[in-house]
C-alpha cells in the first residue's frame, strides 16, 4: 500500500505526443533478442491517443502477424491540460 500511495503522489510530467505505435515497434523488435519465453506480450498503458509515429493499425498488425499478444490499458488523466495545448 506504501508504493501504490507512493506511486499516486508521484508527479505526472505531461508531453505533447503519444505513439502508441512507436512503443508496439519498439517492444516488437526486443523480441528474438536472447531468452525466448513461451509467449510474446506487449503491455501498453498511456492517456492519449495515438498522435505521432505511424498509423497504429498498421503496427498493431504487423505484432499480430508476428504472434506477439497486445495488451492496453487506458489511464484517466483528469489533470487540465497546459496552458496552449487545449487550442491544438
């Protein structure tokens, strides 16, 4: 309890753009890199959409094809957004 309270109280830093799709490549090619598990898993948790890197679809295809297991979960952030950002 001591860590999740921990983990609550930590600061959140907020940037512009999420790539779902950069980190579902990026986990992608770890894979066949050294000790080989009986599944492939990518864990994914993030509080935007996908705004940079390529199309999701296209990446999360290409994970399917290759056997790798997805898993998203989505985080409610009700932080306001910074000052400038809401105009974008």
């Amino acid at each position: 309890e001591r860590f999740a309270a921990a983990v609550d109280a930590a600061p959140r830093r907020t940037h512009l753009y999420t790539s779902i799709s950069g980190a579902i490549d990026y986990a992608a090619r770890l894979f066949g890199q050294g000790f080989e598990g009986t599944r492939q898993v990518v864990d994914i948790s993030g509080d935007g959409i996908n705004n940079s890197g390529r199309d999701i679809g296209q990446a999360r295809g290409e994970a399917l094809e290759q056997g790798i297991i997805l898993n998203g979960l989505a985080v409610l952030d009700r932080t306001p957004p910074p000052a400038g950002l809401a105009q974008m």
